[in-house]
C-alpha cells in the first residue's frame, strides 16, 4: 500500500489484468456519460436557432479522476452549447461535478444514501469504489459517522451570521418521499454575500411551504444574525414563502424564478405547441430592457388570452416580480432570474424521489441533504459581477441593468414634478 494514500494501487504494471479492467471501466463510464449526452441533445433535437441545431456539443470539461477500487479512472464529460443562451448545459448524473473523487467519504456516503443505498449496503457499495480498504466502514461505523453529522448539522444551524451582509437570496422547497405515507419538504435558502461568495444559508425540515414556516426559517437566520434584508429575493410562485418575507422583511424586492413559472405555463398547454410557447416566453426575460420586455409580455397575452386563458393568467398574476431583475446589474442577470443555483444543487435529492420508494427517516435524509449541499458548496463560483454588490447595497439605481447617474435621477425627479 502506498503510505500517501489510503487507497490500494492497483494499476501498477505488475498488474497487467487490473489495468485492463481500469480501462474497461474507463470504457464503459464513457460509454454511460454518452449516453446520458444523447438524451439530452435528443430533447432539443427539434429546436433550431437560423437554421443550427440549438444545443450541440461544445467540447468537454477539464480532465477528472474518479477513485474506485480499480484505481484512479480518467473522465473527461463533454459540454454542451445553447445557441438561445438559455443556460442549458450538461452534468452527467453518474459524475456529478461536486463530487470529484469518490475516496471522500463525506462526500460518497450522502451522495450513495441519496441515490438509493441503505446503511446495511453501504459497506459492500463502498468496497467496489474504494477497494478493500473500506472494509472496516460497517454498518455500526456508518451509523456513528451520520450521528456526528447531526451534530454537526445541529452547530451549523445556530452558527453566526452577523459578520456578512447577504445581498441576494434563493429559496425553495424541496420535496422527498421519507415514507410511503410521508413526504418530507425540505425548506432551503441560498444567499451570496458582498463579495459574491454564495453561501448554503439553510435546510430545514418544513412539513410544507407554509407561511409559518417558512417565517420560522426567516426568524431563524434573524436570531442568528442576518438582521439586514436582502436587497432582492428569488425563488417560485409558492404564496407560503413571499407571504413570510413581505412579514420579515418587507423592504426585499420579490423576483418570481422564471424556470418555474415557465413549466407552469406549459403545463397549461398543448404539448404540440408546448416549444412555440417556450420561445415566446424566452423572448420576455431574455429581452435587452424592461420596455422590450413589456412589449413581448403584452404581445404573448394578446396572441393567446382567448385560446389559453389559463396559461396567460398564469403569467398575468405575477407580471412586476416576474421583471424586478431589470432594476438590478445586468452582469447579475444570469443569477437572479431563477433559482438554478438551488435547483441544480439538489437535482440528486429529487432524482432519489423519483427513484426509491422508501427514504428511511426525516432525520437521516436532512443529515444527508445538508452533507451533500456543503461538498458542493466548496466547487461553486462567484457570483459574476461581484463588485456591483457594493452598489446595490448603497443603494445605487439601475434601470435595464445600468447605473442610474446623478444626473439621470435629477432628470427623472424635474419629469415627475412637471407631471
């Protein structure tokens, strides 16, 4: 055994079979990731930007190694381009990007928990990527090692706060099958500090996204220190959560995320013209300026109020959230639309929902949830345009995603007194 690592080398050249089996698995992971890929590019398959296919293959992402019983494999996961620029790439369900290489056992256990393995197989799971070494990971040590995980979750839930200003946040409920009869909702928050950093802020276990308790979250992060409200607030149309932050804090501007209401109005459609509607909805939050905007906004209602009545006050109800965006850096854009920085985080914990019958308890699957959220905590970005943060907190104007000057906000102040 290499004493630098814990993991047993098993492709040095004195092992000509356990290197053709590495490759093998190099092989067959490779195969799988293309697999994946071809779902994807088959979804858009259809979908035309003048005449290009609008999502295609765009390279591929920096080399990974994979630790598993076998060795380190080499991954290499192919990108994706969105003509439309619509922020739809590609992240392989096998290689998830927060999870670089599987000889972390804080980062394999939750992430094997969530995908479907119970403490009694986790051992033999762990075996097959890690090699024999995993051996000593009973069931006993696995069910030791989630109990200081709770701990931990315990300490992380009342830690401080109050040395960062949160300027922008993400909330969503994330739901999870625990029982056959018992459905677990996740309340999570996001937040991205003055310097851009983005910061898991909370999970808990909310029954449902109720105004209470959704309050109780915001009461929660209060008490521990986030006593100045953020400037603008993301998340879906769910009355419980908007309902408790005009009550806690009633100055944060409300931005309805456009991925959700997007799939509430196709639902309302036929799926024939389920694409048409798509790119007719695009032309709304991707327009250049609020005026543009307003103009496709009224033109989509115009053109389909009477035929789909439903679809359109769907979009109707929430006309000034779904475009507060407008008011703030148009480098923060991409970020505040929707709230993808959460959705794309806990893909894994829904993808379990739609997989496994059985969750086991409320307490393991949150202990899970929150290990899972902080490895992947560690691999995100800052915010783009971070050093505009300074100005939304000051205070500074936008319009259309512009510095409002001194001079525009006098001349804006004479046109509203001449009126």
């Amino acid at each position: 055994m290499n004493e630098n690592n814990n993991i047993i080398s098993m492709d040095t050249p004195e092992n000509p079979l356990q290197e053709l089996l590495k490759k093998g698995a190099q092989q067959l992971l490779a195969q799988a990731i293309e697999a994946e890929l071809a779902i994807l590019l088959g979804k858009y398959e259809n979908e035309t930007i003048n005449g290009l296919k609008r999502v295609v293959r765009n390279g591929y992402q920096p080399e990974r190694n994979i630790q598993t019983g076998l060795g380190d494999i080499e991954v290499k996961v192919p990108k994706v381009r969105d003509r439309k620029n619509e922020g739809i790439k590609f992240n392989s369900s096998l290689v998830p990007p927060y999870l670089k290489r599987t000889k972390n056992i804080e980062e394999l256990i939750p992430w094997l928990y969530l995908r479907g393995i119970s403490t009694g197989d986790m051992q033999p799971a762990l075996v097959s990527l890690l090699g024999d070494d995993a051996k000593g990971l009973s069931a006993n040590t696995v069910s030791r090692l989630k109990s200081s995980w709770e701990e931990e979750y315990k300490q992380w839930s009342t830690r401080s706060l109050d040395k960062r200003r949160y300027v922008y946040i993400w909330a969503d409920g994330i739901y999870s099958k625990v029982r056959m009869d018992d459905k677990l909702c996740l309340l999570v928050i996001m937040g991205v500090d003055d310097t851009g950093r983005k910061e898991l802020l909370a999970v808990v276990d909310g029954v449902r996204e109720s105004e209470m308790s959704w309050t109780e979250v915001l009461n929660q992060l209060q008490s521990q220190g986030l006593t100045l409200p953020p400037k603008l607030a993301i998340g879906d149309g769910a009355l419980g959560f908007w309902n408790a932050i005009t009550k806690v804090w009633p100055t944060t501007q409300h931005q309805r995320c456009w991925v959700h209401k997007t799939a509430n109005i196709l639902n309302k459609v036929p799926k024939s013209l389920q694409p048409k509607i798509k790119s007719r909805l695009q032309d709304i939050w991707m327009a250049e300026d609020r005026k543009s905007a307003y103009k496709a906004y009224d033109l989509f209602v115009k053109d389909y109020s009477a035929k789909y009545k439903k679809a359109t006050e769907c979009l109707i109800k929430d006309k000034e959230e779904m475009l507060a965006f407008y008011d703030f850096p148009a480098e923060h854009w991409v970020h505040i639309r929707t709230s993808n920085p959460i959705e794309s985080t806990f893909a894994t914990v829904r993808l379990r929902t739609h997989k496994v019958k059985s969750c086991g308890s409320r307490t393991t699957t949150l202990m899970m949830v929150f290990k899972l959220a902080q490895s992947a905590e560690k691999s995100w970005y800052r915010l783009k345009g971070f050093k505009l943060l300074a100005d939304v907190i000051t205070g500074v104007k936008f319009k259309d995603g512009i510095r409002v000057t001194q001079d525009q906000t006098e001349e804006a102040k004479k046109l509203i007194h001449q009126i």
